[in-house]
C-alpha cells in the first residue's frame, strides 16, 4: 500500500478497528465516554501536554454529553511534575489511571534518559506502562514515540517522529520501520506523531476515525486549524528558501477544489498557474510535499467521506460528486486510502450520529 506523505495510515478504518469508540460509547446502553489518558513525564512540552485535552475535550455527543473523557496522569503519585519551561504541571492522577484508559497518548519529553540514550525504559516507566490493559490504544507526540519504542510497542512496525530525530531513532530501534516524511502514522492500534503541531494532525485524525469526518472538522473548525494538513514534515526540513517573486500553486488547488467532480489532468492544473506541467509539478511538490495526483485523490476521498456521513445520496452519485466517476473507482480509492470501503464507512459513521 502507497504511503501518503502527510499520513501513513495502514488498516486505519477496519471495521474492528474504525468502531473501538464505537464499542466504548455506543454498544451498551450505559452512556459512556471514551476515556484518553496523557503521560506525563518530566521534562514535557507544556504545547504537547495540552493538545490532547484541546481536541478530545471539544466532541459532544447530540446530548450536548462529551464523547471523550480525558485526564492526565503521571509515573508517580499525584503531584508536580516537571516540564521545560519555566513551572511544573500539577497532575491529578498516578500511573494507576493508566488501567482504566481506551487510549493512552505519550506527548514529547527533553528529560527521557535511557529511554533516549539507550533505547530502555526506566523501572519506574516499565511498572507505570505494564499498567495499560491489553488492547489499549496507543499514541505518541513528537519523541514520546522513543518511550512507546522502548517498551517494544514498535518492534517491526512502522512509526515516526521529529524528522531532526529520525536518524538517531532509527539507529536506536532497527527493528522499527521509521518514515521520516509523513505528519503520523496509524497502524490500527499504535499510532505515531511527528513534531509538535503534527500532534494536532494526529488527534483529529483519531477524532475523525472514532466518530466520522463532521465531528472531526468540528473540533478543527473551532481550533481555527485546518482539518488535516497537505503534504508531510519534508517541507519543513531546512532548506534553502524559494524566491517570494517566484509563483505559487495555491490558486490551483483552490481552482481544483471547486470542481472536483470535473475531470481534472495535471495540464488543466498547469495552466491555472501559467506554468509548463513539469514547473507546476516541481513547485506543487515543494509546497504541498505530494505529487498532484495524490493530492487530489485524498481531496476527493475526503469529499466522499463528507458525503458518505452526511447524505443518502447512492454509491454512484457519492463517486461521481466527489470525483471518482464510479462507485467502483470509489471503493478502490478508500479501500487504498481507509482500509475500507464506502458501504462498511457509511455504515459505521451513520450508525454513530443515529446512536448520538
């Protein structure tokens, strides 16, 4: 399966996989959130530490109730914990908590030791993280991936993280497949972030695999960020700067957004720009990180996703109102990008906003 270069995303929406909160919140009648534990560790990023609360603090369910319960917690007994700036975090909770989450999120620390040096956790790590229960889901911001690696989570699968820390992480765990280039990763029931912002492209990412795309934009739209992000953290790494005279591809993208259910080539895209194809593809991939092709693939099948949860519009009218032509076209596009098809999406996320 090709790997997207702002998420690589492997079985994302199974039907076992894509209903986790699905059976959290809505398989038995007792109402019931979805409970997403923080670790904190000294030396956290006080920006990393508060953006799960940010994004799984915002989802309500039709009931004004929300879908998620979040709360912090430490290795330690409750108390202060360290972070790196200049004041400590008052957390509430001890590694205890950790037995009782459906998710479990590991933001970045400065202070991880071993865990950094050597690729080996702590005693106090080790007994803190044996509490999570079996079948727990997994997540990590920026470095806190070292820790998740450290306790074996990682072993033979693939992960990311800061791609200034990617070749030291690779070196530590060979036995980790490390994709520098994407924003995260999500492998089912471990999921993985790069640097500090792609951890907001991550939380709504499990936002909109929990409860569908409209609860996702929700958060984001209220965050005033954008849904998910083009292209991966290639463009950020340092490089010598464009020249500002020099054109850009954003009117575009902007032009093919407006008619993605029109037949777009790349030369149509081209000549928005008033470029030649080979100029316009080299600058769309130094601006958005991706090929054009790919790019508007995920904008169609994000459209067909929209669709899919918010319409009773058939198969074929979804595909040919996002852009795929036919249903058929459709199903292999978000069999490729999702892990499932349109009829199992649908299912799923209706299903969702009936039982909310």
């Amino acid at each position: 399966m090709s790997v997207d270069q702002a998420m690589h995303v492997d079985g994302a929406l199974p039907v076992d996989r894509a209903t986790h909160a699905d059976r959290a919140v809505h398989a038995t009648e007792e109402y019931r959130p979805h409970r997403v534990a923080v670790l904190a560790l000294d030396g956290l990023l006080p920006f990393e530490l508060g953006i799960p609360h940010r994004v799984f603090g915002r989802p309500r369910d039709a009931r004004g109730r929300p879908l998620y319960e979040v709360f912090t917690c430490s290795v330690r007994p409750p108390g202060p914990v360290e972070t790196d700036a200049d004041f400590a975090v008052q957390v509430p909770h001890g590694p205890e908590a950790l037995a009782r989450a459906d998710t479990v999120i590991v933001p970045a620390s400065y202070e991880l030791g071993p865990v950094f040096e050597e690729g080996r956790l702590t005693e106090e790590l080790a007994a803190a993280l044996a509490r999570i229960r079996p079948g727990t889901r997994l997540a990590s911001i920026c470095t806190g991936v070292y820790v998740l690696a450290a306790a074996g989570y990682l072993d033979g699968r693939p992960a990311t993280t800061h791609w200034a820390e990617a070749e030291h992480f690779q070196r530590l765990f060979p036995r980790i497949e490390v994709d520098a280039d994407v924003l995260f990763i999500d492998d089912g029931d471990v999921l993985t972030s790069a640097g500090v912002a792609a951890g907001i492209d991550l939380c709504l990412h499990m936002v909109r695999r929990d409860f569908g795309t409209a609860v996702a934009n929700d958060v984001a739209r209220r965050m005033v960020v954008p849904p998910h992000r083009d292209g991966g953290q290639a463009q950020y790494i340092e490089r010598p700067v464009p020249d500002p005279q020099l054109a850009t591809t954003t009117g575009a993208r902007a032009w093919a957004l407006a008619r993605l259910h029109e037949p777009i080539q790349l030369r149509d895209l081209a000549e928005q720009e008033a470029m030649s194809v080979r100029t316009f593809t080299r600058r769309f991939r130094e601006e958005v990180g991706v090929s054009p092709g790919q790019w508007l693939s995920r904008q169609r099948v994000e459209r067909a996703r929209q669709l899919l949860e918010s319409t009773d519009l058939s198969m074929d009218q979804v595909a040919r109102t996002s852009g795929f032509g036919t249903a058929q076209s459709m199903r292999q596009h978000m069999q490729q990008a999702l892990g499932v098809t349109p009829t199992a999406y649908r299912r799923t996320f209706r299903a969702l906003a009936v039982d909310a």
